[in-house]
C-alpha cells in the first residue's frame, strides 16, 4: 500500500479554510482540468458523515469513470476523511487535517492507496499511478496557494 503525505500552509484563519474545504462542490476547483471531473448526485452546501459523493472522472487517457466515495469521520473544523466505495482503487483512504499555525493553517494530506490485480497492480502504481497521483497533488498545491495567495509549498 502507498502512502503519500502533503503539506501546505495556507495564510488564512482555521473557519476559512475549513469552509472551503468542507464544500463539496469546491473538489472540481482543486482538480486538474484535464480529468474532467463532474459530481453526479446532488450534495449540500456543508458534507456530514455518512455521505456518498458520486463523480464521473477521467484519470487516465480521457478514459471516463464511476468514482464514489463517502466521507466517513468528520472532527469539525479540524480533519476529515473521504474513503473510496466504487472506483479504480482497492483501497482508497484520504485523510484532510487542519490546524492553526503562528502562519496560518497547515493543511496536511494523508493518503493511503493501493491498486487491485496482486503484483501487475503494483507493477502498473509504480509505472503510471503514483506518478499520476503526485502530478494531481501538485496541481492541488499550485491551485489552492492561487485561491489563498501568498499561500506557502511545503514538500
């Protein structure tokens, strides 16, 4: 199983970045344009535990996907955790922390992934996925310091 860790600070107050980011609709904002990335159900303007988020996105070649995931554990307004149900992944865990810094907010992502399909799944992660996925952070990075200015890389 891969786990991949990302690190941002943000200059805004906790309420801020929390708002932002416990919206729903702002994910299509921080994903890459090329993934063409749409929510399909109806959501509220707020997430709750217990949620099932449904997209359709195209990853990898422009091939399009089913992708559903619920928000599963929710400590407002610090951490939240979003857990692959349907989609390319065996396992998908995602876990958002936020807490207050003499700077701002750091923001930190923890994501655990694994691929189906034993030893060809690891073989086609460290080929194709994790590159893919860092490329995917690394936008979110850009995209989020763009919306936050002045917002601070941290790797």
């Amino acid at each position: 199983m891969q786990h991949l860790e990302f690190i941002q600070i943000l200059p805004v107050n906790l309420k801020v970045a929390w708002d932002f980011f416990s919206n729903p609709s702002n994910l299509k904002e921080i994903t890459p344009p090329y993934m063409n990335f749409r929510i399909i159900n109806d959501l509220p303007e707020v997430f709750y535990e217990g949620m099932f988020i449904e997209y359709r996105v195209a990853p990898l070649a422009g091939i399009s996907m089913e992708w559903i995931t619920e928000i599963t554990h929710i400590r407002a307004p610090y951490f939240f955790i979003d857990e692959q149900r349907i989609g390319p992944y065996a396992i998908w865990h995602h876990e958002h922390h936020f807490e207050e810094t003499p700077g701002g907010i750091k923001m930190t992502d923890k994501l655990y992934y694994s691929l189906p399909f034993g030893f060809p799944g690891k073989f086609i992660d460290k080929l194709i996925v994790k590159n893919k996925v860092m490329d995917i952070f690394r936008y979110r990075n850009q995209k989020i310091a763009s919306l936050f200015v002045n917002s601070t890389k941290i790797y």
